[in-house]
C-alpha cells in the first residue's frame, strides 16, 4: 500500500484481554503493564453488594471494576497492543462477548487462594477458540504451587503455558505479554515464530 507525500501507515491494534476472578489483580496487572495512564472503570464497593460479591479471601478488597480496565502497549512502530481487562464479577459477565470482539488472545490471572475463580474464564475462551495463557499472581502469604500443579488444578492443555508472575511489576506483567505473544506466533496456522521479545 502507498501513502501519499510519505506519510506512515497508522499502526495495526493488537487486541488482548486480561481476564480471571473478582479481585485476582486485572486492573493492577493492566496498570503494571501499560505506557499510559490506564483507564479503568473502578467503583468503591458498598454494603449493597454484600450478598452479590464473594469477598471470601479477599476481605481487604475495597472497590471493583464495573466495566473494563484499558491499557497500551506501543510494540513498535506498526504494531501497538491494546490490554483491555474484564471486569470479574458474575454479574458483568455479559460484557466479556463484546470485549472478546477482535482480541487475539487472553490473559488469565489466577490467585491460588481461590483457583477455582478462574474456571469460568477458562471456559469462556475455551469455548470461543481464543487462545490464552495462565498467569498465577502470587499474592503475599499465599501458598506456592509449581506451574504443573496449576496446569494439572484447572485441567488445561499441556500446551497451555501456565507462567508465574506478580501483577504489580512491570517487568513481571511484561514477562507474561511476552509469554502469550510467543504462544500465539508458535501455534498459529502457516505463521513461522518470529522475535516478539525485540518488540516489548
């Protein structure tokens, strides 16, 4: 394609959803990761929700995402990677088919304490064919399991990448982009792995 007077394409948008349980630390691992000033859909959450929400694990959780979280890569000059992050509560669940539109791949956070929080979410891109990887945020205190033992826990493919991480670093959200970038460049159909670590 030519451009006219020299003038640069606009760049191509790399969709990615971060995705999991209430409170598993999709909004921390969106703001952890993003260039920008993440926009997130954040409320306080009040005695109203009391009997909706299962704080169960997470009694310190003071607000929720009532939306999406939304970060941005800039991989390099033709490629920026969009980060959106679902909100975990069973009650926005209606949301995750609009924001799955257009993505080529998911994260999923899951928290040890309550692993079986993300079930749903393995079910949801399972069932739609969207590829994902598994990134288990170890929270402080929390028991360590090997990435097996939480391959072998929700039951996924031994092709599935499980990776540990903490959803407050930079370096360590990167990591898991990373992962996820490699995973879809290895298993996509007639395309030969390239260098997605040069871009991030």
């Amino acid at each position: 394609m030519v451009f006219a007077h020299g003038s640069d394409p606009f760049p191509a948008a790399l969709k990615v959803l971060i995705a999991g349980g209430f409170g598993v630390g999709k909004t921390t691992f969106v703001g952890a990761a993003s260039e920008i000033e993440p926009l997130n859909t954040e409320e306080m959450l009040t005695s109203l929700s009391v009997h909706t929400d299962n704080l169960t694990g997470i009694q310190g959780k003071s607000t929720t995402t009532v939306a999406m979280d939304f970060g941005r890569i800039t991989l390099d000059q033709r490629h920026i990677l969009y980060l959106f992050g679902t909100p975990g509560q069973e009650r926005f669940w209606f949301m995750w088919d609009e924001l799955s539109s257009g993505a080529l791949g998911a994260v999923i956070l899951a928290d040890t304490r309550r692993l079986d929080h993300c079930f749903a979410a393995v079910d949801f891109f399972e069932r739609r064919g969207i590829r994902f990887v598994v990134a288990v945020n170890e929270f402080d205190g929390a028991h360590r399991y090997t990435p097996d033992e939480v391959r072998e826990a929700i039951d996924i493919k031994p092709t599935v990448p499980v990776k540990i991480c903490d959803a407050r670093q930079c370096s360590s959200a990167t990591s898991v982009l990373i992962e996820l970038i490699h995973y879809l460049l290895s298993t996509a159909p007639g395309t030969a792995a390239a260098q997605p670590t040069a871009m991030l």
